[in-house]
C-alpha cells in the first residue's frame, strides 16, 4: 500500500514501495533453516511470503515485533544492486538503568569533529579530566573516503557515466555508515564504562534556529555527517537506557576548559589557552571541546 504523500504520476520503476504498519507481518520459524519470513500485500486475494535475514545487531527487536513487546510503524521496500532491503520501523518502551538523579549523574562530553570523528571524556570526582577516547583513525578512513567519492563522480559525471555514479556512490556510502555505525557504538559502550552515565551532545537544533557562530561551527553543522552521528549515538544509547541531553554549543570548541578563557587553535588538533595564569597553556583540541560540552 502506497501512502499517499506521493504523486502516482512522479513515482519510477526504482521508487521504495511504503506499508503502513497494519501492510506487513513477520512470521519466526525456528525450527527452519531460514528463521524470518515477511508476508507482504501483494493481491487482495494473495500475499507474497519471502525469506529474510536479519541484521544480527537487530535481532532483538525482531525478537521483540514478535513477541508484541514493540511496536510496528511505517516500513519500506526498496532495491540495491540487485538485493532487496526491507525497513521496519519498530518502537518499544525502555527504562533508564537506574532512578539516580541528575546531580549524581557523570555528564560525558561528546565532540563530532573533522580531525576525530568522535571524541568522548568525562571529569573523575576531582572535576579532572579523565579517560578521554578519540576516533582519529575513523576520522582519516571517512575523510579519505570521501575524497574518493567527490574526485571519482566528478569524473564519471564529465563522462556521463550517471549509472556508474550512482552504484559507486552506493558503495561508498554503505562503507561509510559501517564506520559510523561501530563508532557510535563505541561510543555508547564508553558510557556503559563510566558509573551513573548522561551522554551530552551540542543541540543541532540551537545551532540552525540562532545565530551564525563562524566558520568552524557552520562547517560543522552542515557537514553531511554531523546530524547522522548524533541520531545513532541518540537511538543507541536510549536501547541501553543511557540519557542524552544537550547544550549550547557556543564556544565550546574555543573556551579553556580549565579557566573558561577563550583561546585559539594553532593548529586542528591543538588549542592554546592565551590566559597565562592558567596551568594548561596547550592541550588536545577534540578532547578541550570534549570536557566542555560535558
């Protein structure tokens, strides 16, 4: 069943075909070789069941749509190079992994960046910075992909080659969500690490509604990344029971975070307190951010 948001006359032969969430059912067959079949409308008088294989990270709320215990929404069908995909929105209730309040939670400073993709630290009982983590590497491994991507479809494109684009693009994207998807995770798993947890992550939606905060932050915002990271690191922790909340952003990559001056960065990954009194003088730029977002 098509929803009818769309125009019958705009829609192609590659569109994803959307059902409600009364259009599908899941059957589970364990006894089976294959465990998952999907029943899906195809005829008023019959409906087409296919296998399915779950992601294995998923596995769970499959587990959860057939037991009743979450709910199923909207789900789409589409196709990729050859494979079809099946979405399934599903929403279940969690509870927080513990009633402590937010004075006795430990706040853990999530800073998305160029340099490191991902950058999480939290303050020890001292109010010192403690076991900060940085994804430098995954930085590295998306920047360099990315690369690939816009220098190859420039010249695929001048070629006319829009088909190879597009399958290429594919490709390129799916390794890129697969880094994004084992750091987010990661980075929840820090959490998991730390007693009495909250993650905090800048409030995107402060940023777009406020006033311009300069270059670095607008390049930030607008990266195609920054938005999907936060929504994963979002879903994932709230699956663990883990809180998220937000903050202004505003300098947050430019204050110290030892005395609250606003200092500079001579280079990306360094910042420079410019307060002499202060004991840091240089410290790692990701991880300054980090504490101060906490």
């Amino acid at each position: 069943q098509l929803t009818t948001t769309y125009n019958a006359g705009e829609l192609h032969d590659d569109h994803p075909v959307r059902f409600t969430n009364g259009g599908l059912r899941l059957d589970h067959k364990p006894e089976n070789a294959i465990e998952w079949y999907v029943k899906i409308p195809h005829h008023e008088d019959y409906h087409l069941w296919m296998p399915a294989q779950p992601n294995p990270e998923q596995r769970d709320w499959l587990e959860a749509l057939n037991a009743g215990d979450a709910t199923m929404g909207e789900s789409r069908l589409f196709e990729r190079d050859g494979t079809w995909y099946l979405h399934v929105t599903a929403t279940r209730d969690v509870e927080e992994r513990s009633d402590v309040s937010a004075e006795e939670r430990t706040p853990i400073g999530v800073d998305i960046g160029e340099a490191s993709l991902a950058t999480v630290c939290h303050r020890d009982g001292h109010g010192s910075p403690t076991a900060p983590e940085l994804w430098a590497d995954e930085g590295k491994t998306v920047r360099r992909l990315r690369k690939t991507y816009f220098t190859a479809t420039r010249r695929l494109q001048t070629r006319g080659s829009e088909r190879i684009v597009e399958s290429f693009g594919d490709d390129i994207w799916d390794q890129i969500d697969d880094v994004f998807h084992r750091v987010t995770r990661e980075v929840v798993e820090y959490a998991e690490s730390v007693e009495n947890p909250v993650l905090v992550l800048e409030d995107l939606t402060y940023i777009r509604e406020s006033m311009d905060y300069g270059e670095y932050m607008n390049r930030r915002l607008h990266g195609w990344g920054f938005a999907k990271l936060h929504a994963q690191i979002r879903y994932k922790a709230v699956e663990k029971g883990i809180p998220v909340e937000t903050v202004n952003p505003c300098n947050t990559s430019k204050e110290c975070h030892a005395c609250g001056e606003v200092g500079y960065r001579p280079r990306q990954a360094t910042f420079k307190c410019t307060n002499d009194a202060c004991w840091m003088g240089e410290y790692q730029a990701d991880v300054n951010g980090a504490i101060n977002i906490a």
